[in-house]
C-alpha cells in the first residue's frame, strides 16, 4: 500500500489526535508555519524577525547567552547591527526606546555553571538600555528546570522547539567536521550539532505570547500586557512550509505554589503512537522514558506494517549522562528487544565525513513525524524529566488536507534527507513510492553522510545507578512528596510510613554526626566556650565604648549578609540577657536603618538592575500596607534581611513607616532569641534542668507565633 493510499483509508475514519484539556493546551490557526532546521538558519531568520519587531521581543529560554553570534549559514551579517546577541538587541533597544525586551532565564542549577555565561545580568541587563530587562526565574521545584526555549515578537510571531539562544549551538544542515566557524566565544571547537525550531504566526504566535507572559509573572510578579495589533515582522523572502494551519501547544508544567501540574505532552506522545500506520520519526537527544518505549511496542505489536526510526547521538559522553540517560537508553531499546518487535526499530545516528575519518553529529532536536499525518517540534526529550519535572512546549500540527500531508511529508523528507545526503525530494519521493521509512533511507546512501546503527549494548544498567538516575532524570520534581517512590520500591502506606521514618532518622543521625566532626575537627569548640569567649571580648563590658562597637558590627554584618539571628543569640550570650537585649536591638535596627539608606541612595533603578524583576515580589509586599507590611515581613520573613532593607530604601517607603514596621517585627525574635542565647551560654558553664526548660520554652514559643502568624497573614491575604 502506497502512502497516497493509506493516508485515504484513514481519512475517513480519523477523529483527530489533538484534544485540548488532554494532550494539548490549546489548538490554534497559524496563517503560516516554518521548520528552521539547524541553528544557522534559525539564528538568521530570528536576527530579521527581530530587526522587524515594533513593540515587544519576549525571551524565554533555558540559557540565553549574549556572546551568541546571530549569524547565517556565511558567518556573516548582511546589516550594520552587532553580530552578537546582547550588542545586537541593545542596538535595538536604543534605536526603538518603545520596545520592550524581556528575557527570562532559569535560574539554572550550579551544576551547569561550566556550561553558562559567568553573571549573564551583567552583560544583558546592566550594560543595555532601561527597555531591556531580564529575570531570573527561579519559580519551580527543587530538581526540576525551566526548559521551554520560546521567542514572541508583538505577540504575531513565535519560535519554539529545542534551540536557545546560546553558544555551541550554530551549525548548517552540511555539518561540514572542517567548519571553522564552529567555535564557541573561547575559539575552541565543537562536535556538528543539529537541531530544530518552528515558527509560527497568528492566533497560534498570541497563544505563546500569553504562554511567556504567564512565565514572566509568575518569576517577576509582573503583568505585561499584550502587543497592540497591527504589523508583520515575518521575514520577508522566507516562504512558509505551511498555510492556514491548526498548531497544537501542548505543555509540561510541574505543580508548584498551589497550581497543579500539567502533563499535556506525557498524553500526547502515546497518542500519536497509536494513531501511526505506516512510520514513526523521532528525533531526540534522550531516550529513556519506559512508557514511551512501551506503547511504541504495543503499537508495532498491534500494526505488522509499522516501522520507527530513531534517530538519537551516538552515545553520552558525559559522566553523569554516561549514568543516567545512556542506562535509560539501554533500558528503552531492551523492552522494545522483550516485545519480539525490535526487527522493525532502528536506532541510528548521523555522521559526516569520509570513511575512516567520520564525526558523528550532536542530536539535539526534539522531533516527531507520524506517517504524513502529524509534525511535532518542541523541547521536550523523550525521558522521564520531560514528562512531568522541567517546563516543556511542544507546537504539533495534524494534517487535514492534501497540502498539509505534503507539508508533513516535504518536512521528513528535509530531516531525513539531511542526515543521509541527498535532496529531501529524493526521500520523498522514495516515501510515497514504497510506503517505507527504512527503504527511503537505504536508498539514500552516500560515502560522506550517513545513519550509523548505535551500539549501547544490551545488558541493563547495575542496580548501584538506580538512585542516580531517580535524581537525575525523575519523573516529577525531587521536592514532590512522591519522588522517594521513585527511588525505592515503597509497597503501601505502611511501608511508606516506615520508610520515611527511616529517612528522618537517618537525616538526624547525619545532622549529629556533623555536628560532632565540626566540633572534633574544627575551632568551633574553642569558640564556643564560655573561657574563650570571655578572652575574645575580654573588657568590652566594661568598656564604655562597648555599645558603639557591637552596633558598628551589626551593620557591617547586616551589608554582609550575616545572619542577623546569630549575631543576636551570641550578643545575649555574651553580654547577658539585660545588656544584650538592648545591644541587639540597638545592632540590629541601627543595621536596619543603614542598609535602607544604602538602598533609599542607590536607587530602585540600579537596585532591580542588581536583583532583577524579582525585587517585585518584595516592594509589592512593604509598599501596599506600611508599618503593617514591614512588620509582617519582619515576623514572617520572605526574603533575607539585608535585601528586604535595601528594597525598602530603593522604593522609598516612609522612613518613619519603615522605623516602626522593623521595631514591631523584630522585637519579638530579638526578646526569644536573646533568652535562648543567654541561657544557652549559661547551659555551657553550669547545665541545669530549669535553664533547658526556659530554652526549649522559647523555641516553642517562637515556632508557635511563627506559625500562628502565618496562618493570620494567609487569612488576611485571602480577605483582599
């Protein structure tokens, strides 16, 4: 059966794959769609699309470096503006003062401090004009990241699909090994990279632009509202793949701050395996995902005519990959091998190069064609973080005429024809007279390009690497009260109960074992000792310049950093409970009052231009409700000391205001604090049951106000 012919025998029975509220957030008209395959050709087209843009360029991405070269397949640029991205949207910015550039970057883990631009703000927000501005979004769950790489221009085109903005990223389709203009900003080179973006228009670009909206409030706690109609910044001389198109966006979000998660793309990828014929075409840089593995399985057991060519890196080079998302990888191929249908799966990646001297090609698309039916290009991987962990968007269109089947198919033919050789006509072709993805790209051998079968191997990873891979790629965040389920194979509640008592005491054991190491193998025994301490502030008490010199350390501290609860409890223990509480009253609202002048003279300009967009979620709480809101921060802490100082002086709250806030919220955490330092201290040199009852008293006291204020504050905001 030719592809023409099964494509109309389905016709008649297709009910659609794309359900918003299931496998999509929302179905929207594009009047045209673009596959831009490699970083070249995307970086060019973005680079006019910009240049074009009238009102607001909206950036979200997992990095955004400003060292990237916004260049063409020439490495060269055909206008006057900056070859780099930061240099180039600052040549923008300055020539439009009325556009709007917002950039929001995941606040990414240290673990890829290696991989990242040293302090991007410096070079994107600080050296730029006041219209460019960027957030760092730390808005998710511990172990999960922001992965979502979208562009928004006046809300009428979007890009979306694996490729951020960023270095070791640029490459053509020719991947040529010899490429001297595939260096990264130290001039070192790298390995051929592909990758993949789509670009859309119309109701389908304003649906992206309201996702990056949604983004940037909830890192920013700040609206922006959308682009007024009118203009046309596509490209002009780039021809669209496809018109008047319906584009599917399907989401992960993972569930933070009372939202629920959101898990449209997990839906969506087995529902497009069981909607598939005749091919399946995957591109991606993981596979580890198991339930992936196993409803491509079912589908081929259920369809004997049914081929899926994966096309994926040779291998992971990495450690840590080299751990996790190769033994997912061996894991995956293995439950296709036990289903008896692994004849009709190829796992293949693409060289370049003659014999001898090949390079293999760094996959890093994310892409998915089924038959000539269905296109998606988004972010996510094919493993288990994508699934329910990072925040993903996926842009999936569902052919539903002759000319979008060509456009599905013109797309595979492109891909695949890419990676073997030859013109994209050539597979197309071969796809339309045979109905075969493996005889398509067999027919398409050359001697300097190719799909080479991966050599993982077939024995599933040890045991010993099963937690690693539970943190490195799990299937929900690793704060989820679920994730240890992940790690150990709990049973029931009951032993979910035992389990997690198991966890606490262990954490507990821990605690005391560091305790007692840093006290065996550090000073801090010695300083801790009521003798030391005495000969460390021998005098001061008696000294009548005393309180000058505990307030002058307050407020060094307080710019510092310092935690202002220790200097607190060691100032009673030192001085007394008496003499301490007023010194640490007088340190600490005297360090109060000079981080607010130091925030009230540097301005709330140079201040959002240090923090960034988050100083929002600060200033709108101390500058809605005065003493009130200070004091409640003070009690309830949302943010540390100094920084809630310096915002209350950038944003010019009341001086007076500000005064009585931090008196009202300190006191009663300086009083509780001064009592346990004191009676600790005390505690070290004559231990006495009476004395531990007043410092457990007060710890209990202090949590129960914490708490029931916290409750009181939840009420009130609700009562707004």
């Amino acid at each position: 059966m030719s592809v023409q012919d099964f494509s109309r025998a389905e016709e008649s029975e297709k009910t659609g794959v794309l359900r918003p509220s299931r496998n999509v957030w929302r179905v929207e008209e594009a009047a045209r769609a673009r596959l831009l395959v490699d970083a070249a050709h995307y970086f060019e087209t973005l680079r006019t699309a910009m240049k074009n843009a009238r009102h607001s360029i909206l950036i979200v991405g997992w990095d955004i470096d400003s060292r990237t070269r916004l260049v063409g397949p020439s490495g060269k640029v055909d206008d006057d503006l900056p070859e780099t991205f930061g240099e180039f949207i600052a040549a923008l910015a300055r020539e439009n003062p009325d556009l709007e550039i917002k950039l929001l970057l995941w606040d990414y883990s240290v673990i890829y401090a290696m991989e990242r631009e040293l302090l991007p703000a410096v070079p994107l927000r600080w050296n730029t004009p006041r219209n460019i501005d960027l957030c760092l979004d730390d808005e998710i769950p511990l172990g999960a990241s922001h992965h979502q790489k979208i562009v928004v221009i006046d809300d009428c085109l979007a890009f979306s699909g694996g490729l951020d903005i960023t270095v070791r990223r640029w490459d053509t389709p020719a991947h040529d090994p010899a490429n001297d203009l595939r260096v990264d900003p130290g001039d070192e080179p790298y390995k051929p990279f592909h990758d993949v973006q789509m670009m859309v228009d119309g109701d389908a670009a304003a649906a992206l632009g309201e996702l990056a909206r949604t983004r940037w409030h909830r890192a920013a706690c700040e609206e922006l509202t959308p682009a007024p109609a009118g203009g046309d910044p596509w490209p002009e001389g780039v021809d669209p793949h496809f018109t008047g198109v319906a584009i599917g966006i399907a989401r992960t979000e993972p569930a933070v701050n009372g939202s629920p998660a959101v898990r449209e793309i997990e839906t969506l990828f087995p529902d497009m395996i069981a909607a598939a014929q005749r091919w399946i075409y995957i591109e991606n840089q993981f596979l580890t995902c198991t339930e992936v593995a196993s409803a491509l399985a079912g589908r081929l057991g259920e369809n004997p005519d049914l081929e899926v060519l994966l096309v994926a890196p040779k291998t992971h080079e990495a450690w840590l990959e080299q751990q996790t998302m190769l033994a997912g990888r061996i894991r995956f191929m293995e439950i296709i091998r036990q289903a008896d249908v692994a004849d009709r799966v190829r796992l293949v990646y693409p060289t370049v190069g003659k014999e001898g001297q090949e390079v293999d090609v760094m996959v890093h698309s994310k892409v998915m064609i089924v038959d000539d039916a269905l296109l998606r290009v988004g972010s996510a991987n094919l493993c288990n973080r994508s699934m329910g962990t990072d925040t993903e968007c996926d842009l999936v269109i569902e052919a539903s005429d002759d000319a979008s089947r060509a456009g599905v198919l013109d797309a595979l033919g492109r891909l695949l024809g890419e990676h073997c050789g030859v013109d994209s006509d050539e597979i197309a072709g071969a796809l339309r007279e045979t109905g075969s993805i493996f005889a398509a790209m067999d027919r398409a051998r050359v001697k300097d390009r190719g799909l080479r079968p991966v050599a993982d191997g077939e024995e599933p990873p040890g045991e010993a690497f099963t937690a690693i891979e539970s943190i490195a790629d799990p299937g929900r965040p690793i704060a989820s009260g679920e994730h240890f389920a992940d790690i150990v194979d709990l049973g029931g509640e009951e032993s979910r109960g035992r389990f997690s008592t198991i966890v606490k005491a262990a954490a507990l054991l821990l605690f005391v074992v560091a305790l007692g190491l840093l006290w065996r193998y550090t000073p801090l025994s010695e300083y801790a000792q009521p003798d030391k301490l005495r000969e460390t502030f021998g005098g001061m008490a008696d000294n009548p310049f005393a309180v000058l010199a505990i307030v002058a350390l307050y407020v060094i501290a307080g710019f510092f950093a310092f935690p202002v609860t220790v200097l607190i409890l060691v100032t009673a223990g030192t001085f007394g409970l008496w003499p301490g509480l007023l010194y640490a009253g007088l340190g600490s609202m005297s360090s109060a009052l000079a981080t607010y002048g130091a925030g009230r003279g540097l301005g709330a300009r140079f201040l959002r231009n240090l923090i960034g967009p988050r100083i929002n979620r600060i200033s709108r709480g101390i500058g809605e409700r005065g003493v009130l809101a200070v004091a409640t921060i003070r009690l309830v802490p949302v943010a540390p000391f100094m920084l809630v100082n310096l915002v209350a002086g950038a944003f010019r709250l009341p001086v007076i205001d500000y005064t009585f806030g931090t008196l009202l919220g300190l006191a009663p955490g300086i009083v509780l604090l001064s009592v346990m330092g004191d009676r600790v201290f005390a505690m070290l040199e004559d231990p006495s049951l009476s004395d531990l009852a007043i410092v457990l008293g007060a710890l209990v006291l202090w949590i129960g106000f914490a708490f029931a204020l916290q409750k009181l504050i939840a009420r009130w905001r609700k009562s707004d």
